[in-house]
DNA sequence: TAAATCTTTATAAAATCTTTATACTCTGGT
DNA sequence: ACCAGAGTATAAAGATTTTATAAAGATTTA
C-alpha cells in the first residue's frame, strides 16, 4: 500500500501539539509541526506534506493570511483548527480556500473522520512553489521574483497579475477573467488598467518589451501566458 | 456562461426546506426538494444535482442509510444537515462519504460558505476535448488552435468561424446560418465577409489553399467542414 | 509629507474588420 | 465545345477597433 499520509500541524500551543502528534500518529499518519506562520509557509513548501492543519491565531501573521498566500500554490488540503468560532471567520476561511473549519476545543474522532474525507477528495496536482521561464523565477511562499538571480521589484498588482499568469501558462485568458481574478468583480470592464499592467509587467520581465515572449497578446480576447 | 449549480435537499421539515429555498435560490442556485428518503434517492437519480443536502432523521429510512446508499454510485458532493450531533453520527457520516457534516439550527452563511467549498472540490466539469483534424488541432479550453504543433495566430473572427465549422463537422451550413453565428442576426446577408475570411481560413489551416480540404465550398448554399 | 502605487487621460501604433475591385470557377443551354 | 451569368476567391485599400505607452492626477502607504 501507499506510505501513509503527511500531515503538517501549524499551532503555537505546544499542548495542542502533543495531543495531536499523539492522536495523528496512532492512527498512522506522519506528522511534522510548525509553531508559527513562517515556520509554517516554509514547511508546507520544503515537505509538501499531503494535509495542513493550520491554527489562525499565529503569534506573527494572520492565520487567514497565511492561508490565502498557501492557496497562491498549494492545493492539498487544509483543515482549519481554531478557538475563534465567529461565522465570519469560517466564511473568510472556506472561501479563501480552506477544505474544513473546526473550533477548539474540537472531538477527535471528528478531526480525524474529517482528516479522512479532506484526503479523500485530494486533488492530485498541485504546482511547484518556485517556479521558472526563461531566466525569471517566481516563489509562491516568499512572493519574490528574481530576474537573473536580482530581485525584482514588483507591486502588489504586478504580482497578482504575474501570479494568475504562471498559473495559467498556455492558456487564453480573457480580459474580463483577467479583471476579476486582479481587481474584483467590479472592474471587469476597466480593460485599460490591464493594459498598463501588462505593458509594465513586459518593461521588467521582457527581454525586449517590445517583442514579447512571455505575455503575448490576444487581440480581441485577451493575453496568453507562455514559456518557451 | 455556466448554468447556476443545482442543489437538492433532502429533508422532512418544511419549515427547513422554505428556509433553505430562499436562502439557497437568492444566492442563484437552483433547487429541488425531497420530503422522505425514497423520494430522495430517486430525485438524485433523475436530476443528478450538483449537490445534495442530506436530513439524516428522515421519517422512512435511516439517513446513514440513505447516505451509504447513494454513495454506491453518486460522486457530488452530499451535506448533511441534522439536530444529530453526537460524534458518532459525525464520523458515521462522513465515513460513509459525506463531504461536511452541520448540525441543526445552523448558521446560514456558513452553509453557504460550506456550500462553496464543497462545490469548488467538485471535479471540474471535464473541460471540452481538444479536435484534431489533419495537422492542425483545436483546444477549446485553452482556445488555442496549433498547426503543426506550432500555435497559429487567429483573430476572433476567424477562431469564432473555424469553431463553428469544427463543432458542426460533416453538416452544410448555409451562408445565412454562419453569417448569424459568427456576426449576427443583423448581417445575414454579407456574404461577402464569409468568403474573406473563409479565404483567411483556408490560407491558414490547408495544406493547399487552391485545394482545400477541409472548408468544402457548396456552391449557392454555403460550406461545410470535413475531417478526413 | 514624501514616496510609492494606482487610476485616468491622451495619443500613436498595430491589428483587425469592412469594403471595393477584379479575376476566377462552375453550370446549364446551345 | 463554347458562352453567359451567377456564384466564388483573393488581394488590397480604407475604416474602425484594439492595443501600447507615457505621463498627469489621485490615492494610499510608510
């Protein structure tokens, strides 16, 4: 059979910890524990583990913060485990992405019955969280891009569009999906603001903006992300 | 674009399935209801919803049983909402193959939100086939059509066209039918268009131009496109 | 407040669509 | 076989739409 599942706990209470190292481990999955949200980012993605519990009452970041910036790249599932029982925090948390939300103190036969069903619906691809082309590469856990090993400086808005770009490669994307995806709903029809987006993402990551290989035009549609 | 998801509820309570009625239809799903377990079971079959909201205490047959039952051959995903909240219902359940487990009285937009996560996992409506004819092939999803293996540069009109044709393979269509399609109801009778960018067509995707393959012209009723 | 970033505006360039002009092809009748 | 005429093909000019880019103005951030 499969070597059994590896699961990432991301929780500063050392007690929570304990007990679920104990209770994951008998019932035979493999567990490794982060007590912040950077320890955390940085094992999700040096292990790759196959589920991530994650506590959103981190000592140094927002939890619903960490957990949107892992769902840039990580596609396992992630269950959350926390004290803050608010319905707005469990909307803001499924819809950012997270498979589960459960309030501590939790059940653990519940945990674990859940831990069973977010495994089950695994989706089997998931992206690298560094990925390359041409002599740019783009890290998901750290939001850097370099171009030729230099940091490049890019907004927040550059690096979302950049973002759904790589996301994408090869794929039309319409501008309307484009808008959507970047500035929200409302500005699906604001195509202007993704020509000035587009045109400065090409002056830094272009070799010759003017000739584009990366970010090629569809006129009439929208943009096609390509590496090669 | 995409027709709303369809949700089916299960549940014996009226004052439930009103409740969820509105709340569901006014967040632009569309619903059907079932009152007992036999009426569900043969509602999943006929309409195949997208998703199911599963009552466990309904009055003819256990909800586990329905559950395990329905999971012999229906994948979408199955939420149960019920006053049972012991854990061992919880875990039952979801053994079983529920995707989530809420109990009664819930809080709306967490089901919604629960709603979401549970349809966002649901294996993507496999995207359509990527068409192939002689050397040039058509991906739908990507919207990118290669000849050769090469990506060949369409405008709009042209990809709207050549969809057109490949979607309706081996059928004559009348000038006025492509006309319609292509430009619209209004310039039925610019023929002339037609023939520019069939003539555009033909320079782009026939091995010999002068002796097209696959756009055939019927003369004084319109064209039709062979795969062969 | 200054610096950085985002939003608008303006305009030139490029791509695409529409129209025109002309040549070609096919068909049926003689 | 030839011709007339309707329908078709194609290039290319003209018109329109779409795109790229700089830069000014507005807003946000540190």
């Amino acid at each position: 059979m499969n070597k059994s599942a590896q699961i990432l706990v991301i929780d500063d209470e050392s007690q929570i910890r304990k007990l679920l190292e104990i209770t994951l481990n008998s019932n035979d999955y493999r567990t490794i524990f982060a007590v912040d949200a950077k320890e955390g980012m940085s094992m999700v993605a040096n292990y790759q583990p196959d589920l991530v519990i994650l506590d959103l009452g981190l000592p140094d970041e927002d939890g619903q913060e960490v957990l949107k910036r892992l769902r840039e790249w990580y596609t396992n599932p992630i269950i959350i485990l926390t004290v803050k029982s608010a319905e707005e925090e469990i909307v803001k948390a499924l819809d950012s992405g997270a498979n589960d939300y459960l309030t501590k103190p939790f059940r653990t036969q519940e945990l674990l019955a859940r831990i069973r069903t977010a495994l089950r619906n695994l989706a089997p691809n998931d992206s690298e969280p560094i990925i390359e082309f041409g002599t740019v590469s783009m890290d998901f856990t750290s939001r850097i891009v370099r171009l030729n090993n230099e940091i490049l400086k890019l907004t927040t808005t550059e690096y979302n569009l950049l973002s759904i770009f790589v996301k994408n490669e090869g794929r039309v994307l319409t501008h309307q999906y484009l808008l959507k995806q970047v500035w929200g709903n409302n500005y699906a029809d604001q195509t202007q603001y993704l020509r000035v987006f587009v045109a400065q993402l090409r002056k830094k990551i272009e070799e010759d903006p003017n000739h584009p290989k990366f970010i090629i035009t569809e006129s009439g549609v929208g943009y096609r992300f390509n590496t090669s």
